[in-house]
C-alpha cells in the first residue's frame, strides 16, 4: 500500500479569505513538511477592494495587486497557490468551477480540506465557494468520474471562522493552537495592505480564541500565556478507535 503523504487544500472566494481565517492552520501543515495549497475562486476586485477603487484603479490594475498581495501572503506561509479568476460580487456557482475543483482535489489528494461556511447573509460568495467545495469533493471521490488522478478518500472538511460568526450560524467544534506560527499568520496578514482594516480583528479574534483554547484544554496540556487559536466547524463526524 502506497504512504499515505498528508496534505492540506484550502478553497477560498477571495484573496485574503484564507489568510485571515485559516493562515495558522496553512502555516502549522507547512512547517509540519505537509502540502499546503490554496484556491484562491476569485481576487476579490469588485467587493473586497475598496481601497484600490478609491485610489482610482482600473479592474484589471487591482485584480494583479490583489494577485501580488495573496502570492506573497501565501509565500509567508508556506503554501502554494492557484487563482481561477472566476469573479467576484457576485462569485456564480458553475459546473465548470466545480470539474476544475475536482481536478484540483484529484491532484492534491488533501487529507484535511478547509473553506467557507453555507451561510453568510453579509457576502454571498463565500457560501458559494463551499458549496463547490463540498460538491467538488464528493464527486472527486467518484470512481466514475472523468478526472486524472485517482478518486478521493474521505478527506475531512471544515469551516473556517466567518467575519460575523453569529450570524452564519457558525459554531466551533475545533479550535486549533497556532501559537507557535502565529508571527507567520501575522506576516501574511500585513502582505494586503488592501484590507488593512482586517489587521486588528483577526489579531483579535487570535487572542479570544486562544483564551478558549486554553479554558478547554484543561490546565494539564501545558500551554504557555498568550494562546493564540483559530476556530473550525466539522462537517462530517470524525472517525475514531478511540475516544479522546
């Protein structure tokens, strides 16, 4: 039986979706030796650009920044990435999309798949970009399916945490420890200076989540002070031998 090689696919809408909510858990597979790869399903250049509009650029000037910016913040964390360019505002589901997605996970063989929530009344292509995710993923598992590669496993899919968590129906059944790489998810952050208002809250949230980290964990995991954690929602029960 051929290894099982680990690897990580993160299906994003946006340029800096993945960064903002999953960069520690990018960053931690990569220094772990693990494959990270990232979709980026659009740049964001309609709906999460503003600050290039308002400078005066033209559509195609800010989708090569916000390429610029997600190339680099993915360097900082140590993941590859592939942009489909398939706009945004709206970002529109297709068959297309999804055979691409499911090339994608054909070739990468993720055995841990993260993306977006199914629900975000404030931005409708996130819910999208999942909705392929989750799709993508069950027909790559298709042995009758037309794609190179051989079908998928049962690789698990998460949620990463939404900006308004509470209102997308999103709540953590994972919460991951990525103080050890938080510098990384910090760097990465500061390569889109294009959303520069999101420096402060994911930092934020980082702390807020590590104290619940903490809390949860018990005082014997041996966790230093300032945990920083990113939260996660399963959408397939996890499969054990044993209960821990």
């Amino acid at each position: 039986m051929a290894e099982i090689t680990e690897a990580l696919l993160v299906v994003s809408a946006h340029a800096g979706d993945f960064v903002w909510r999953s960069g520690g858990a990018i960053a931690l597979a990569a220094e772990r030796g693990q494959r990270a790869k990232v979709v980026c399903l659009s740049y964001g250049e309609r709906g999460e650009s503003a600050k290039a509009w308002l400078a005066g650029k033209k559509l195609e000037e800010i989708k090569a920044l916000r390429r610029q910016e997600a190339e680099a913040a993915a360097a900082a964390l140590g993941a590859e990435i592939e942009f489909f360019d398939a706009g945004d505002y709206p970002l529109l589901e297709s068959p297309e999309l999804v055979d691409r997605l499911v090339h994608v996970y054909r070739e990468v063989q993720p055995t841990v798949v993260l993306t977006h929530t199914l629900a975000d009344p404030y931005n409708g292509d996130h819910p999208a970009a999942a909705r392929m995710a989750i799709q993508a993923r069950i027909l790559a598992q298709a042995i009758g399916y037309e794609a190179a590669g051989d079908p998928l496993g049962a690789p698990p899919l998460f949620s990463f945490e939404p900006h308004q968590s509470e209102q997308c129906d999103f709540k953590p059944d994972v919460l991951l420890d990525i103080t050890p790489v938080f510098t990384r998810k910090e760097a990465a952050m500061r390569c889109l200076p294009a959303q520069q208002h999101m420096w402060d809250y994911y930092t934020d949230l980082a702390k807020r989540r590590g104290v619940q980290l903490e809390r949860n964990a018990g005082p014997n995991l041996g966790l230093g002070k300032d945990t920083r954690a990113e939260a996660f929602q399963r959408h397939y029960p996890q499969t054990t031998k044993e209960l821990s």
